[in-house]
C-alpha cells in the first residue's frame, strides 16, 4: 500500500474521529455502520482508543480485524490530530482529487465521505459549499468558490450555475448560463436549493447534463448546440403558421391538430416539449373533472450522436415573414454551405413514454428523414404484444401464447370479452417494436414525423381500449354480455368479430384508421342492411376512440331496430353522390379509396340516433387529393367537442365523464 493512498486513508480516520466526538453532531446513522461496509477503511487499533464499538466491528466482520501499517503512522496521526476542521475537511478533499493510476482505490473512501457529507445538517456556508461540491463532482461537473468565497460555480463545457451564497450557508440565487448566453434565474434551482431537496435538486441537474451531452470536441459541440437553437426557432415559426380550426377547444386542436403539436420552448436548460397526441377519452375524462387536458404522447426536440455525419443548418431555414406552400406549410430555404456544416450528430424526438410502432411506419419515417435506423436496435414483436408490456397491462402476469382473452367491464355491471388470436397477430404487416427516438436532420421533416406517430397512437390506443386488468372471468357467475374476437386485416384495419343476442349468426364489425382523423367503420350483419348505422358507429368511435364503448352503441343500436324494425329493410336508402352531409360507404374489400369522417359545420339533427344536432360530417377521400383539399375544416359549431352520444346511462356512477350521457 502506497504511502499517498494510506495518508488519504488517514485523513478520513481523523475526519471521522472529529466527526463522532463533536459535540454539535448528532449522527443519523451508526458510526460503525460506515467502516462495516467498508472494511479497507477500518482504523487500526491504535486509533481506536477513544472509541467503545470496535468489538461491535469485530461481531460484524465475525473475526480479527488486521491492517497493515508501517512505522510512520504514529508521526502522520500527530502531524494532523491538531488541524482545525477546515484544514481536516481541505487535506481529505485535496487528497481524493489527486490523479491516481487506479481509481477503484479510492471509491470505497469517496462514497464513505459521501454517507458522512448527508448525513450533515447543512447550516453552515462552509457545508452548503461541501455539498455542491460533491454533487458536482458526482455528475462530473467542475467547481470553485469566487475570490469573495459568495459565489459557488457548477462548471460544465456547455454552461454554467451560479450559486450565490449568504454568509450563514443560505442560498440568495442561482443563475443558469448556457453557452454564449448571459445568466438567467433559476426559480427551480433556487427553491430546491433553498428548501435542502439536495436530492432533487441533483436530479434535476442530471437532466441539465443529458441535455448537453453532445458528443465530440468543444468546437463540435458548439456547432451541434447552434443547430438545435436554430432548429427549435423554425420549429416554432410552424407552429405560429395560421390554419383552421377542427375544434373549439384550442389546446385539444392544438395537440391533435396542430402542423407540429402543442410546443413548448425549452427552459431552464430543458429540451423543447412537442405534445402531438392524446386520447379522446382522455380528452373527455379531462375536460369534464378538472377542465384541463393532460396525459397525452409528448415528444422532446434535442440531438444525439451519429456513426454517419449529416448536413445540419447553422442559421434558421424559414424567412421572415415565412412563406407558405398551397397546404399552407412553411417554405425552406435550401441547406448551403455556408449556412450548415457536416456534423456526427442527428436531432431527435425523443418520445415520452417510448412508442410501439408498426414496422411499415419505421420504414415510412426512415423515407421521410434519410435516416437509417439499425435492425440491430429493433426487437420486433406483434403489435398487441408490445402494447401488453408498454401499457397498463406491464405488469400484468398474462403471457403472449395462445388466445389472450381481456374481461373489460362497463357501467351497469356489462362485460365483454375480447380474444386476441396470438397466431393471427404474428404476421409481418402487424409487427412492430418499441421506438425511443427519431432521428431526423430538417425541420421540414417533424410534421410529417409527428402525423406518423399520430397515426400509430390512434391505433394503439383502439387496441389498447379492448385490454384490462379485470379480474371477472368466464363462466364465474358473471357470464358476459358480448364476447368479440379482435382480427388484423391489411392496410392498418383491424375487424371484430361478434355474435348478438338472439341470433346464431356472426356480425363483423371492420375498423378502418386511415389516419389519426380519418377512422371510419363498416359493420356486416346477415339478414340486416342499414347504411346510416355506419355512419352512427363511425361517429361514435371518432368521439371516444373505444372499442369497447363503439360494440355496446353498436349492441343497443341494433336492439331498438329490432324492435322498431324499418318499412322496408331490404330497400336501404339511396344515396345521392352529390350530397355533402351523409358519408358514402364503399365496399370494403376497395383497398384504394377509403372514405373516412370530418366534422362539419352542419346543424342537421339525427334524432332516431340520438345524436347531437352539430354532428354533420363530410366525406374525405384517401386517394383523391382534390378531395382532400376542398374537405371542410372549419371549426365545429358545437361548444363541447364531445358531446351526447346517447350511449351509456351510467358513466356518471362509474366514474367516466358527464359528456357520454
């Protein structure tokens, strides 16, 4: 044992020694309990006179207690048993920042200081100091004092924070810099800091550090810095962009409809926040307990290192004012040489929570970016089987083998089963794998991006709805109401397969997700025609975006026909092509052109449905662009944009929001 390493080691010993016999020191943990896990750092014998638990350490180690020492200890441990505490506190710090070629020697002596430094009741400035000091270093930060010994500074390649100090210890403010920027107030900081969350507050400083973890040379990290800079000022000219409105509510326009979602710039150091979808249930759950919309998909814009160099922009793309294309998208100024440079590095979305996605949306987000992704970092499974570990169910014990049978319960005590067929979902068009982040090199390319996974996350969430951890089983006294088999079909359309009451047939229900706003149904019965009940089920499902609620409107829908069947059932109602408010249902088996639903601004009741008065809709086309283009997109007339639908008569009592009675 080298003579450096064993002064280091005594330099804690009589650190320790003055620590346990201070008079104002209450220790929150048992002294031996430090040198019981730590028993390289054991004092030897002779220090150990004052001391009353060294038999205690011997009943731990169950045997004698041995350390080396050489001649030389006696004159070290009298050189420094008269130094003040802050000579004590100076030396054991000098002596762990010293370079060592083996640096597992001192990490049992740094986390034993680290125990001692929290258990401390920080009072003082020379302990507030302390302990900056040592979370610095444990995210492997710099820090100094300033000559006046006010200011304590986090140091970092890319910024900087100040912590100015008050004489007795407490902290006056805290001032985050970012490279090449002045320094700006950190009420976060400043009020973890203030109220001793020094856990929190380390955290938080954690994320600060990630967020700047750009790879590369100082040089290089400065160019990928500017680029993101430059990026989120373009990706916020998109968002200001004019456009019409599909809802009254402006932030649930603003996520589901918006060119880039719902930003938020960055602050405090935290990349910028995307939210581009959230769940129509979730929408209702919101809007009628607390007013607010909260818990959908968000995305944050940062960058990540690249095995390939790409062209990224070092000044905005976007002119001021922008320019807009017939669609109503920004116009982007061409990458040139001397407003971009080749950099190891790719922006990214950072999706939260991550998202399981559909192989073909991989490899359409790989088309639009240029970007690579390696298969190596892809795990493909079946769809379902992904949303089972990523959702509610993760934790559940259901397996993936065989039939996955979910019991989902609905107010007055209805339940339906809903079977998942783990041989029919293992195909290749229904494979996915559980995407972390995007990668992308243009701003151009995030709203094409975040429809993508808007269009994942629309049927995700259909999927997800028929899941549930209940624990009703079949044939428990409780039979079900509707038991349904869920099929993959081709193109992103799912079908349910379901047997009513009363009748020895099988009715199929096909679900088609054309897009996040574009899901549309088609509901085949035997010995049964009604082209209005498509559009009712249709409606139903945009507003809820539920299976389980679209089979039980399907169920008593059915039910009161029956009862009050039509004049003339085999002579269903013609359609005219020209009219603009009834939806035009084509055969399914078309794969080209699949209509698909939009609110319009029309009035016209459905009073044999019971739907609300503002629920006209228009045909969109899939495959006619012109269609597309002259598709209403007003906003709705209705106030609430999820009203009636004269479903449920208990969602009140359950506890699911008023706007479903």
């Amino acid at each position: 044992m080298s003579s450096r390493v064993l002064e280091s080691k005594l330099f804690l010993h009589i650190f320790s020694l003055k620590l346990i016999n201070s008079i104002n020191f209450v220790p929150k943990i048992k002294p031996y309990t430090v040198f019981s896990e730590y028993p390289e750092i054991l004092p030897p014998p002779q220090m150990c006179h004052k001391l009353h638990f060294r038999e205690d350490l011997q009943r731990v180690y169950a045997g004698p207690l041995i350390m080396k020492t050489k001649t030389f200890t006696p004159d070290l441990k009298s050189k420094y048993a008269a130094k003040s505490w802050n000579e004590t506190i100076q030396l054991v710090r000098r002596c762990m920042d010293k370079t060592r070629s083996d640096s597992r020697v001192c990490e049992p002596i740094a986390k034993c200081l680290q125990k001692i430094n929290e258990a401390l009741n920080v009072s003082s400035l020379t302990a507030m100091v302390s302990r900056l000091e040592m979370i610095a270093k444990q995210k492997g930060l710099g820090s100094h004092l300033s000559p006046t010994e006010t200011v304590c500074y986090l140091t970092a390649d890319m910024f900087y924070i100040e912590v100015v100090l008050l004489p007795g210890g407490e902290v006056e403010d805290v001032r985050v810099a970012h490279h090449g920027e002045a320094p700006v107030s950190s009420p976060s900081f400043l009020q973890l800091l203030r109220m001793k969350k020094f856990q929190e507050f380390s955290l938080k400083l954690e994320d600060l550090v990630w967020f700047y973890n750009i790879p590369g040379e100082s040089n290089i990290k400065i160019k990928i810095y500017t680029a993101l800079r430059h990026l989120e000022n373009d990706l916020l000219k998109i968002s200001h962009l004019p456009r019409s409105l599909r809802e009254s509510d402006l932030h649930v326009d603003l996520i589901l409809n918006g060119r880039i979602g719902n930003v938020q710039p960055g602050q405090e150091g935290t990349p910028m926040k995307i939210e581009y979808y959230i769940s129509r249930l979730d929408i209702l759950r919101g809007l009628s307990s607390t007013g607010e919309v909260s818990g959908g998909q968000v995305a944050l814009a940062t960058v990540g290192s690249s095995d390939t160099s790409h062209r990224l922009q070092m000044e905005s793309l976007i002119s001021s004012p922008p320019q807009v294309d017939f669609y109503g998208f920004p116009l982007f100024q061409p990458l040139s040489e001397s407003g971009s440079a080749l950099l190891p590095a790719t922006f990214l979305l950072k999706l939260q929570p991550p998202l399981p996605v559909l192989a073909s949306f991989i490899e359409k987000m790989c088309k639009i970016t240029d970007v690579v992704v390696p298969e190596q970092l892809l795990q493909v499974e079946p769809l379902p089987q992904l949303l089972m570990k990523t959702g509610t169910l993760q934790n559940s014990k259901r397996t993936w083998t065989g039939d996955v049978q979910f019991v989902v319960p609905l107010p007055a005590s209805e339940y339906h089963s809903y079977v998942f067929s783990a041989a029919e979902w293992n195909h290749d068009s229904w494979n996915g794998a559980l995407i972390h982040t995007v990668p992308f090199t243009h701003p151009g390319h995030v709203p094409a991006l975040l429809d993508t996974l808007r269009h994942q996350s629309a049927i995700n969430v259909l999927l997800a709805s028929c899941f549930s951890n209940h624990k009703h089983h079949i044939g428990a006294g409780l039979p079900c109401d509707l038991k349904c088999e869920v099929l993959p079909e081709l193109d992103h359309c799912l079908s349910v397969t379901f047997s009513l009451e009363d009748s020895d047939h099988l009715a199929v229900l096909f679900v088609m997700v054309a897009d996040s706003r574009q899901v549309s149904c088609r509901l085949l019965m035997p010995d049964f025609v009604d082209h209005k009940l498509d559009d009712y089920v249709s409606r139903v499902l945009m507003r809820c975006m539920s299976i389980p609620i679209t089979m039980r409107a399907i169920r008593r829908n059915v039910a009161s026909m029956k009862v009050h069947p039509s004049p003339d059932p085999s002579c269903p109602p013609v359609v005219e092509s020209t009219s603009l408010t009834t939806p035009v249902h084509r055969d399914v088996s078309g794969p080209n052109i699949m209509p698909a639903l939009y609110p319009s601004a029309s009035h016209e009741a459905d009073g044999k449905n019971g739907l609300p008065s503002s629920a006209g809709y228009n045909v969109m086309s899939v495959g006619s662009a012109q269609a597309a283009n002259n598709a209403n997109t007003d906003a709705v007339a209705n106030p609430s944009p999820c009203a009636s639908l004269g479903v449920y008569s208990h969602w009140v009592s359950g506890g699911v929001p008023a706007e479903l009675l």
